[in-house]
C-alpha cells in the first residue's frame, strides 16, 4: 500500500465512523430519552436481541469490555427489567443473560428502527455502490476476526507459557 493510498483509506474510516455513529445515536437517544439508557446498554441489548442465552464472558467479549464492567452494564439492564440472569444449569460457575420480555421490545424496536435508517442510507446508493459497500464491510469484519482470533491466540499462548513456567 503507496503512503497515499494508506493516507486515503485512513481518511476514508475517520469520517464515516464519527458520522455513522451520530446518525445511529443522536435519533436512539432522542427516542430513548427518559429511560435512562446509554448507547452501550443499546449495545449490548441489540447483541443479546441476535444471540439471546449469552454467559457473561461472551457477552463482555461481543461489547468489547472487561467481564467486570460488563457486569456492572448487565447490573443496570437488570434494574431497568431489561435483562435477567440465570445460573447454567450444567456449570454453576456461569451465569448466562436472556432479555425479558420488555428487552426484548425494545432491543426489536431499535433495531427496526436502525433498520430503517440503513434502509434510507442504502436507498440514496446507486446498486453499485451498494454491492461495493457490501463487499468492502465483509472484507473489514473477516479481518476484524481475523485480527481477534490472533490476539486471542496470542493471550492463549501466553497463558501457557506462564503455566509451564509455573510447573517448571
């Protein structure tokens, strides 16, 4: 990659996102205005919303925090009646987290509603730019994944290592 090309792609990520993130969160809050809730508990409940039935552990790793902010996060969903926690019934050790009934409401009503807002985005690309765009978003998730799975090899490894030191 020229210094030019790098330049224009690093350019390219630091406009979108600030943009992205106004357009998706300044309409949830004005909507969710007066239920207390922050765009990371928006987060994490539009997470549980896909893939209901998460351990904490999971749920922490999908929103990018520590397991023990992320309990704290699940601790204020549950006081909203957002969320509940449930003991596994197979390890007691691990406490899973479902969205309750009205969670659920509103985890499916934010995420029609951005829905809409991406369909109103898509709507102003031509089918082109659309696909290119499809394409581009597959390619950056495969190598967030990929860059994911080797920070987590990497921590792996060094767990490892510090135990085989320990043993020795």
């Amino acid at each position: 990659m020229t210094e030019q090309q790098y330049e224009a792609f690093t350019k390219a990520f630091q406009e979108i996102f600030p943009k992205l993130m106004h357009y998706l969160e300044a309409e949830e809050m004005r909507e969710l205005t007066g239920l207390g809730i922050t765009p990371g508990q928006i987060n994490a409940l539009l997470i549980l919303y896909i893939q209901d039935d998460l351990t904490m552990g999971a749920l922490s790793q999908e929103i990018y925090l520590a397991e023990s902010a992320a309990t704290r996060l699940v601790d204020r969903l549950v006081k909203l009646n957002l969320v509940k926690r449930k003991g596994d019934e197979k390890d007691r050790r691990v406490v899973r987290v479902y969205l309750t009934s009205y969670g659920r409401q509103l985890a499916s009503l934010v995420f029609e509603r951005r829905n809409r807002r991406f369909g109103n985005l898509a709507e102003r690309l031509t089918e082109t730019e659309r696909d290119n765009l499809i394409t581009s978003v597959k390619a950056v998730l495969r190598v967030f994944e990929e860059m994911e799975a080797e920070a987590a090899a990497k921590i792996q490894a060094k767990g490892e290592k510090t135990v085989k030191e320990k043993k020795e």
